[in-house]
C-alpha cells in the first residue's frame, strides 16, 4: 500500500470518526444536557423526552452509531483492499 493510498484511507476513516462523534456529542451533551428543559415538554412512553435522552437515548445512539461504524468501515476496508 502506497503513503498516498494510505493518507486517503485514513482521511476518510478521520471524516467518519469526526461525523459519527459529532452526533454522539449532539444527542449525549446537547439533547440529554442544554436541551433538557426544551425536550422534557415532550413525553415518550411517560418519560419526558429530555430525561430519556439523557438515561437511554444516548446510549442507543451510541450502539447505532458504533454499528454504522463498523459497516462504513468494512467499505472502506473493500475500497482500499484492506479487507481480510
């Protein structure tokens, strides 16, 4: 693999990463923290929706989000020919 090859395959991956932890932060810090008040006037299943984002929700994204990593990175593994 050449130096060039290997810049691309870790700019992309640095993209993903940078992309899926945006999201992560967003749910985690900014649904379950400084939008509390704002989601807490909706209910799901009972719950105001704040405090869930911050006891559930957020841990949900954040399976979801790895599961969407792994795929992305298999494609970029076949992309690259890096698959094993």
């Amino acid at each position: 693999m050449s130096q060039l090859t290997k810049e691309r395959y870790w700019k992309e991956n640095l993209k993903y990463l940078f992309i899926l932890l945006s999201i992560w932060f967003l749910v985690s810090f900014g649904f379950g923290i400084i939008l509390v008040d704002e989601l807490n006037k909706i209910k799901l299943g009972g719950f105001k929706l704040g405090f869930w984002f911050a006891q559930q929700g957020s841990i949900y994204v954040f399976i979801i989000l790895i599961l969407i990593y792994v795929v992305l990175m298999n494609r970029l593994d076949k992309k690259y020919n890096l698959n094993e």
